[in-house]
C-alpha cells in the first residue's frame, strides 16, 4: 500500500498503479514511472512530478494545485474537472491531453506540447503560455482572460466562444484556427499570423492587430470597432458586415479584400 505521507518520496515504477483517492500532497515523486496509472480523485497539491512518465494517466477530478509536472511526457493524460491553479507544465510533453472543465488559472505552460489537447471550458485566467505549442487543440467556451500567450502556436485550435478578452499573443502563429464569436476585445494581436482563420463574429474591439496577417481570413459580421489594423495584411480578407467604426486603417494591404457591406466605415489612409 501506498504512503500517505506528504513526505512521500518516490521515483520507483508504479506503472498501472491504483492510486485512486490517495493523498500525495507535498510528495516528491520526480521520476516516477506512473504510466496508466489511475490517480482519479487524488490529492496532488504541491506534489513535485518533474520529468515523470505520465503516459496516459487518468486523473480525472484530481486536486493538484501547484503541482510540478515540469519536463514530463503526459501524452494522452486525463485531468477533466481537475484543479490545476498555479500548476507547472513547463516544457511538458502533453500531446492529446484532457483538460475538458479543468481549472487552469495561473498556471505556467510556458514551451509545453499541448498539441491535440482538449481543454474545452477550461479556465485558462492569467495562463503563462509563452512559446505554447497547442496546434489543433481544442479550446471551445475556454476562459482564457488575461492570459500570456506570445509567440505561441494556436495554428487549426477551435477557439469556438473562448475568451480572450486581454490576451498577450504578439508574434504567435494562429494560423487557419476557429475563432468563431470568440471575445478579443482589447486583445494584443500584433504581428500575428491568421492567414485563413475564422472570426466570423468574434468581437475585436479596441484589439492591437498591427502588422497582423489576415491573408484569407473570414471576418465577417465581427466588430472592429476602434481596432488598431495599421500595417496589417488584408490581401482576400473577408469582412463584409463587419463594424470597423472609428478602426485605424492606415497603411493596410488590403488586395482583393471584400469590404463591404459595412456598418459604418472608417476614415482610411494608405499609401
């Protein structure tokens, strides 16, 4: 039987382990080999996992705020409705992840691979995601307010009625994702890649979207009211419909852009 102990140390092999509902709390266990092993229901605060095989792991519902899961391979782990604040993923290896309804808030995911994950309704609140690779995730009706997400990789996300009112993603590629009705309003969005993305009704107001690259992209019926577009591209963009009232315009690329019809249009100056 396993130590409860919160000076529980451990690196051994507990591959396929039943750990349902343990208290590992403040436990050391970096290392450890914990592949498919189930740990629903546990007590993981301040647990330190650092470069552990977590290789499909379920954890369903589990309580590991401030836990350190820095470095480890997590591919496939199951952490749906599991209590994450201020959790360490620092360059973790989290490929198809489930975070479905997890609370993320505060958490460093600072060069994790999240690509494939799930993390639909989670709340990702003040998130330190620079440099996160999390292409083809999915982040529908995520709360990801406030959030430090430069130069990340969000290429095909679903970001379906997320929230990213607030969000740092300067330089980040977010390349052919679904923003469909997501909330940037305020967002940073400088010199970001969206060549083919989907805005169709998302709120962009007052968003910084300077040297942005909308080749492509569909940005119909969205408000871009007060948005900042100086130097961004627009070569094809869609964005009839839109209400670009008060929006900076000046020095856009805009080849073959469909501008109309529009709300309201702006004051334009371009070269």
């Amino acid at each position: 039987m396993v130590s409860q102990s919160k000076y529980y140390s451990c690196s051994a092999d507990l591959i396929t382990a039943y750990l349902r509902g343990v208290d590992l709390s403040e436990a050391n266990m970096s290392g450890a080999f914990l592949h498919s092993a189930d740990l629903s229901q546990a007590i993981l605060t301040k647990v330190k996992l650092t470069k552990a095989d977590l290789f499909g792991v379920k954890s369903i519902g589990v309580n590991a705020s401030e836990v350190d899961f820095s470095g480890s391979q997590m591919t496939g782990i199951d952490l749906t409705g599991a209590n994450l604040s201020k959790a360490n993923f620092n360059k973790a290896n989290v490929f198809w992840g489930k975070f479905t309804n997890a609370d993320l808030t505060n958490a460093n995911l600072q060069e994790g691979l999240f690509a494939g994950a799930t993390f639909t309704g989670a709340k990702l609140n003040q998130a330190q995601m620079h440099k996160a690779y999390l292409h083809a995730a999915e982040l529908t009706q995520s709360n990801l307010n406030g959030a430090i997400l430069t130069q990340s990789d969000l290429s095909a996300a679903v970001l379906v009625g997320a929230n990213l009112n607030g969000v740092n993603l300067t330089g980040s590629n977010i390349k052919r994702a679904n923003l469909t009705a997501a909330d940037l309003g305020k967002t940073n969005l400088e010199a970001v890649n969206l060549a083919g993305a989907d805005l169709t009704g998302a709120n962009l107001t007052e968003a910084a979207l300077i040297k942005a690259d909308l080749t492509g992209a569909f940005v119909t019926d969205a408000a871009l009211n007060r948005a900042n577009l100086q130097q961004a591209i627009l070569i094809g963009t869609r964005l009839s419909g839109s209400n670009l009232d008060g929006a900076n315009l000046n020095d856009v690329v805009k080849t073959g852009t469909s501008l109309s019809p529009i709300s309201e249009q702006p004051h334009e100056h371009t070269n």
